[in-house]
C-alpha cells in the first residue's frame, strides 16, 4: 500500500511556488490591495466571481471593446474552485459546443503567458482516454471522428501504443485508446490570474474582498448591484459565482433561479517518483476505472468521480474562501484501489495530500450560460461540472459576445439558461440528481439512456392509466413522456436494461407501433408539448405574431398555420404551430423545452403599455395525438360529426365534443405528416376522452404509441425540429421551408425578413438534407443517432443532426445540413442543388463509413405501401 506521508499539510504550504508568485503579480495584474480604491458608483457591467470563469469573461469582454467594466470577487482572485482545479485541458467532448469551447480555451491559453508575462504553467502534455471494454471503445471512436473533423489531431491507438506513451500504464485489460496529443496541463490559479491581468490593462477594475448582497432588477430588467461596500448602478450583471451562484440569483426580491449545487470531489497529491515523472508524459482518463492520472511535479495527482458522491452544502452555507474540506480516505478508497490497478508501480509512492474540495455540478451535466428569462441584463455563467478550465476560455467569450452583440457566435442553446425552469431548483431535486450526475461524468452514456432521478415530476392526468399498459417513460423539460409500450409478455427487465450502439431491443416493439400509425389508429399522449395563448381587445395581437413570426398569421378564424419565431439573423428561435381561435385570440403549439425560452422571447418583445395577453396554459390542456388513416373514424363516431377532409381540412382547429366532453379543441395535424388529429383536452376530462377514444377505436385497430415511433415517423418524412435539427443560426430557407413557412409578401416587415430576401436572392450557405444508408446492415452495424460526420467526395462537408430507423424504407435515415467550402481556400459558398445531388455521400460512425443516398425531399411514394429494401430503386423516388 502506500505510504502516507505529510497527510496534514495545507495546500497553500505545499505551493509556496504559487503563493510567492500570486502574492508578486496580484500588484501588476488587479488593482491595488482591497479597499485601498472606492467602489466606482456605475458601470456598463458588473461581474460577480473572480475566477477561470469571471476573469475569462472580464478579459473577453474587455477586448470586445467595453470599458466599463467591474469585476468583483468575495475574496480573493482564483482562491475559490479554481485554486484547486486539477489544471486538465481536456477537448475531447462529447457534445459539440462543449468540443468548441474546449478547443478554444486551449488555444487561448497557449499564448496567454507570452501576451501577459504571467506564467500559466501551459504544457502540451496530450491525453490518453482508455477503453476496457468494446462499448467505450466506440464512445470514444464516435468522439474521435468529431475531433478530426474539426481539425484537432486525435487517433484510436492500441493497448501497445499506450504503453509506449506511458510506460507506467497496465494495459492487460484495455481495448484500445484514443490519443488527443494536443491536450494540455496548466496551472488553472496562475490562468486566471493571467485573464485578470489582461482584463486590467484593457480597463477593467478589480476589488477583492466585496461580496454582492443581491441585484436590483426594476420593470424587468438589471439596475444595479449591492455590495457590502456600496451600491453600482449598471447595464448588466454577469453571475459567475460558481457554487454560490445559486445563492446569489435568489437573494433579490425577483429571483433568478440558476440549478447548480455542489459535491466532494477528491484528488491525491504525491511527492516525486524515485525517477521523477516526466513533464511531457500524458493525462490519463481511465472511466471504466472512474479516475484520471495527470503528472504533478515528478508526482502524479489522480483523482475520480465515485459512485456514491457527497453533496455539500446544500444548506446554503456560505464560505469566502474555499478551504480543504476534510479527508476521507474511505471513501477516497475505490479510486484508489482503482489507481494502483492502472499503475500498479506506485504502491511504494509516497503521498503528499488528499485534496477535497467543493465543484458544483447541474441537472443535465452541462454549465449554464446565458441572460436570465425573467430580468433582462441578468447574465449567468457557472455549473462547470469539474470542467472549468477546459470550458472558461471558450464560455468567457461566447457569454461576452452574446453581451456585446445580443448573441454568442455559436449555437449554445445546449448549454442556455432558458433549458431550465423554476422546478429544477429545488434543493432536493439538485441534491439528489447531482448525486446521479457526478457518477455519469465517467459513465458509459448509450444512446437513449435517461436520467433516474427527479422523475415523475410532470406527468399527464393519463400516466398512471398508461404506466399501467406498459407505458416505458423517459424525461424531457421535467416531463414524463412515453418512449414505446411494451406488450404483455415481454422480458420487462431486459428491455429497461437495454443499452446499446447497435440495434436496440425495442426495434420490433416501435416496428409494430409504426405499423399501426400508418395502417390503423395510435394514440400519443402529448401533453407535455408547450402551449400558449396570446390575445387582445383590438388588433394587437395579430400585429404582434404577425411582426414576430415568419408566416402570415392573418387567416380565417379555425386555420392552423406553420411557422417560424424567427430571430434578426433569420434565424429560428421557435418552431411552432399557431391556431387562431377568433379575431383577436390564437393558439400556440410548441416543443416541450421550448417553455421557457419562448416565454421570455414573446415577452421580451411585448411593446410597451401593451394591452396584450399572454398566458401559458401548458398545465390547462392533455394532448391526444390520433395518428393513423382510422383517426377519422373513431373521432367521427365519437363526436357525431363528419371528419373527412371536406368538412375537416388540413391545418384546420374546432372546438369539439368527444364523449360527454365539451370544448376540446381539435387540430388535423399530427407533427408527423401522416393523417390524423390532436385534441387539446381541458384535464378535467382528459381520462374520460382517453377511456372513449380507446373502447372506440378497439374495432378499429387502435394501440398506444410512443415518441420513438413518432421519431421514426417524422424523420422519414422529413420533417425537421427544433433544438436537434432547427436553431438560432438556422433559417428557414436552408432547411427548404421558405415556401410554406415564410409569407415574405404579407404586407409588414417580420424579423429576420431581410436575411431571408437575401437569402432567397443569392442561395443559402448550408442546406438541409436527407440520407439514405445505402451499405448499412441494421442488424450487425453501429446505428447512427446523431453529430455522425457527413462526407462529400471524400471531404468532410456537415453533421448529422438526428436519425431513425424507417419502417418504411425498411433502411436508416439520416437528417443534416451539408456546406460547400472551396477546397483551395476553403472559404463558404453557396450550396446549391446541383451541388447535393452530383456529390457521393458517406456517414461516418464511429469511424466506419457507410455510403448514403443525399435528397432533398422526402420519398413520398414510398409511404402508401411497405417494400422490402431489395426492390427499391432509390434513384425512381418522386419529389413530394
């Protein structure tokens, strides 16, 4: 075992290093010692947090231009989290904004020390990742092919290789690796003391030692900052507070609710190999084993994320400055014992400390940044999720450019506040799914897995009635919704257990539900789907949605319209279906994460002294989809009233009997282009129109459907949706929408009108498209799912963006935008549509290639009957 050593020194003692070189450049790098300048009485922005994270927005912001700037810190620069950040700069990431801040940072830190003088300790060290089974090794294949694409070097690598780049490394158990030899190790106090130092050059005043009681925010929107010395009047205030930042956004009279809460998190420090490390020897990420291993001054420091984590500071308690928390060598033990199975050399190493401190996690293991849906100005950055440094380079920058311009320079909406509302900020729900969350960070996450805990939060009136039939549910914004029923006498266990990259077990399961859609009758409780309702006494509201939304909204009383909200960019901030119910009343359908961002994007742009009226009544309403050619008749025998297509058209919405109910609001649509209703049902009667609409259609075929057959069904007619394959920095003229989503004709200016007249003037940069797999075995090859490279000719030319298995075609099929870049210069041009359909197309999963069929439009013929894939001619297929 080993031999433990200097158990009770501190860690600021073990750094005399970082303590004399902090204490030397606090004079040239911030202003002078704390309270020795008065605070200023205004600002355009104030920061509140002084490390990786504020300093990096300070800095980022300060070189766009803004002067005004304020950073205050509770305590001191980078003595809180970041003080004992473990100094990985790690990009190999999963999600692809996280992959583009990672990346960034890295790059901003190799040059921070020579534009500062502030030594950062960067060492471009590379990492190791290493699989001990088969399904890691594809994880991190999947990930390798988005690093290569994106230009950074990453290879999969043999157990042999990483002997060879790590000797001390036992490889007897492992698979493979994947290699990023441009990763780095940095001292993450020293970063953040660099971006400070930068930050005051270009202007921005730093004070130590004044905490922030609470924000005013007057009619909506940011005014000022309390601090224990004085109050700042300013435009906007940034929210870096990183475990405390949840505190702090509840501490004013209209709180801001930011879902972070923090756990133990334990490395181990030890004192130089007898041959001391080398500074240039990889990180090594072992999650199988649940630890890393970084070299630390001829020592190793390893630390891990446990199984059975601890929460901290639930409470609220509140601490300036970040102490070591206490040992716990128990607990510590697993990753230990993990650690000596990995290098097994180390037994007889000496230990210097075991490090425990506070890093705060969030609900869905990704930071939050962004402006607040409830007080315009209100800036947030923090639940970096133990990443903070490999994010703060890249977070900082987006947050300062979504600031200084209105928007960040990338989608982010993965990681925007507005993902979240009030529910996930209860002390119990953060405490228990941040005790989920910690052990996932080394997980392996399947495509389709769920989280376990905070469930059964929002459920339908109808969830106990469909849990009952079998109903498999998974979360979404916090609500139940139902993936597929499994049908009596099926291997329960074995289906909620089934994790995989190839076929899945539920195949036959949303095969037979598809089947049903599609020749009888399905039911699809969407209920969770977001809806509003906007109205006026006069004309407002029709001027309102007409300026806000890309589509002509000035139709008769009862049509539905499809449209988009767009932003001035052209871009989608919303995807929605819209009824209007009378004059001057109208109906909004929306995705179900979509609740509270669109809440605050129609609120944000109410005009002033509106007599508008805007309500959410997502609670009010259970949603039924009727999907199926059989739809009509068992609405038409329940309502005693005709439901063909002449006295029911398309897109048309009435208020309905069905059974004994009154006033259900009934829709011909059904988000999947197969024929069909959607009743909006008041929840009152919800289990009594499900109970009718079930004993009625029995003769007719009818079964319960899931969203996964509803995925089948829309990808395989095309249909895009918004927050996987629609954004902010998609129009609706590069997914071919702009003939049936946009009215630029409709006799007043909307946003977003003049990009997409350009647009439809000069082409687009990047056009949605559909691909067929072509050379794929669905039983024996790895599935895609989504961000699968697109290649054009041999070059990489887009990303997948979702993907399904159709019924029909009885093939995958895949959604993604392709881009055209000139191969000598590699600048954009315009895609057009000779340009799709000349290219050869092949979809990289996992590093395997598999040819594909590009289109641009769906095959339509091929939905009036199922053909076996042998007979299909692809190239026969007719334009919808």
């Amino acid at each position: 075992m080993f031999l433990r050593l200097l158990s009770d020194i501190q860690w600021r003692a073990a750094h005399p290093k970082w303590r004399r070189m902090t204490g030397s450049q606090r004079s040239t790098s911030t202003t002078a010692e704390p309270h020795s300048l008065s605070l200023p009485a205004q600002a355009q922005v104030v920061i509140c947090g002084g490390g990786i994270v504020g300093t990096s927005v300070a800095y980022h912001l300060s070189k766009m231009g803004f002067k005004d700037i304020v950073l205050l810190e509770q305590g001191r620069l980078a003595a809180g989290t970041t003080r004992f950040c473990a100094g990985i700069v790690s990009t190999a990431r999963p999600v692809s904004i996280e992959l583009k801040m990672a990346h960034y940072s890295n790059k901003l830190y190799q040059q921070l020390e020579q534009e500062t003088g502030v030594q950062t300790g960067y060492m471009k060290t590379g990492s190791i990742s290493l699989a001990q089974t088969q399904d890691r090794l594809i994880s991190l294949k999947r990930i390798a092919s988005s690093l290569n694409v994106m230009g950074i070097p990453c290879e999969i690598i043999s157990p042999k290789k990483v002997s060879q780049l790590h000797p001390l490394i036992n490889i007897h158990d492992l698979v493979g690796a994947m290699y990023v030899p441009e990763d780095a190790l940095v001292s993450s106090a020293n970063v953040s003391l660099a971006l400070a130092t930068a930050a005051s050059w270009n202007g921005v005043q730093i004070h130590e030692r004044t905490s922030v009681s609470h924000v005013t925010i007057q009619k909506g929107r940011v005014t000022g900052v309390e601090t224990d010395r004085g109050r700042i009047q300013c435009e906007y205030f940034v929210n870096c507070a990183g475990q405390w930042a949840y505190e702090l956004g509840h501490s004013g009279e209209e709180p801001v609710h930011i879902p972070v809460h923090a756990c133990e998190h334990f490395y181990l420090l030890t004192h130089p190999l007898q041959e001391p490390l080398s500074s240039s020897l990889p990180t090594i990420v072992d999650p199988d084993g649940r630890i890393y291993i970084r070299n630390w001054q001829g020592g190793i420091l390893s630390g891990g994320f446990e199984k059975n984590p601890k929460p901290l500071f639930t409470e609220g308690r509140n601490q300036l400055e970040i102490q070591n928390l206490q040992e716990d060598w128990d607990h510590f033990g697993p990753l230990l014992s993990a650690l000596l199975r990995r290098m097994p050399g180390l037994e007889a190493l000496q230990i210097m400390q075991l490090v425990n401190c506070p890093e705060s996690f969030t609900p869905d293991m990704r930071c939050i940044m962004g402006e607040s849906p409830t007080a315009r100005g209100y800036f947030v950055l923090a639940g970096m999720n133990s990443a903070g440094i490999s994010y703060g380079g890249g977070a900082g920058k987006y947050l300062a450019e979504w600031i200084v311009n209105g928007y960040p320079s990338e989608n982010v909406w993965p990681l925007d506040l507005k993902r979240f509302g009030t529910l996930q900020s209860s002390r119990t729900f953060l405490r228990h799914r941040v005790m989920e969350v910690m052990p996932l960070m080394y997980d392996l996450k399947v495509p389709r897995w769920d989280f376990q805990t905070g469930r059964q939060l929002r459920t339908s009136p109808l969830y106990d009635r469909l849990d009952a039939q079998g109903a498999r549910w998974m979360e979404k914004h916090g609500f139940e919704r139902v993936k597929y029923f499994v049908p009596p006498g099926s291997d329960l266990l074995d289906l909620d257990h089934s994790k995989t990259f190839y076929k899945p077990d539920w195949f036959d399961i949303v095969g037979a539900e598809v089947k049903c859609c599609k020749e009888a009758v399905c039911v699809i409780d969407m209920s969770s789907f977001t809806k509003f309702e906007i109205s006026s006494t006069g004309d407002q509201a029709l001027e309102y949605l007409q300026y806000l939304f890309s589509n002509d909204l000035d139709v008769p009383v009862g049509h539905v319209v499809h449209t988009g909200m767009l932003n001035e960019k052209g871009g989608y901030e919303n995807d929605c279906s819209i009824a209007r119910l009378s004059k001057r009343s109208f109906f909004m359908i929306s995705p179900t994460d979509q609740q509270v961002h669109c809440w605050a994007w129609l609120k944000n742009h109410l005009p002033d002294d509106s007599n508008l009226v805007l309500e959410d009544v997502t609670w009010k309403y259970t949603a039924l989809n009727l999907i199926g050619p059989r739809a009509v008749d068992v609405l038409s025998e329940l309502s005693y009233a005709p439901m063909t297509a002449e006295h029911f058209p398309s897109l048309f919405c009435k208020e309905m009997s069905v059974g004994y109910a009154n006033g259900i609001r009934v829709m011909s649509i059904t988000h999947t282009g197969e024929p069909g209703f959607v009743l909006y049902i008041p929840i009152e009667y919800a289990l009594h129109v499900y109970n009718e609409v079930m004993n009625m259609g029995q003769k007719y075929g009818i079964r319960n459907a899931g969203y996964y057959a509803l995925r089948s069904l829309r990808i395989e007619k095309f249909f895009a949706f918004w927050g996987q394959d629609l954004d902010a920095f998609t129009t609706p003229m590069e997914c071919g929408r702009g003939e049936f989503q946009v009215k630029l004709d409709k006799g007043m200016e909307f946003l977003g009108q003049e990009v997409l007249l350009e647009q439809k003037q000069n082409g687009v940069y990047k056009r949605f498209t559909m691909f067929i797999l072509e050379d794929h075995d669905t039983d024996m090859d790895l599935w895609p799912w989504w961000g699968e490279p697109i290649f054009r000719n041999g070059r990489y030319v887009g990303k997948t963006t979702s993907s399904a298995y159709s019924y029909t075609l009885e093939r995958h099929v895949c959604l993604g935008f392709v881009h055209h870049f000139d191969e000598q210069t590699g600048e954009e041009l315009v895609v057009t549509t000779d340009f799709i359909n000349q290219g050869e197309y092949e979809i990289d999963i996992a590093g395997q290639r598999f040819q594909a069929k590009a289109k641009l439009y769906p095959f339509s013929s091929l939905f009036a009957q199922r053909r076996r894939k042998d007979d299909v001619e692809l190239s026969g297929y007719q334009r919808e």
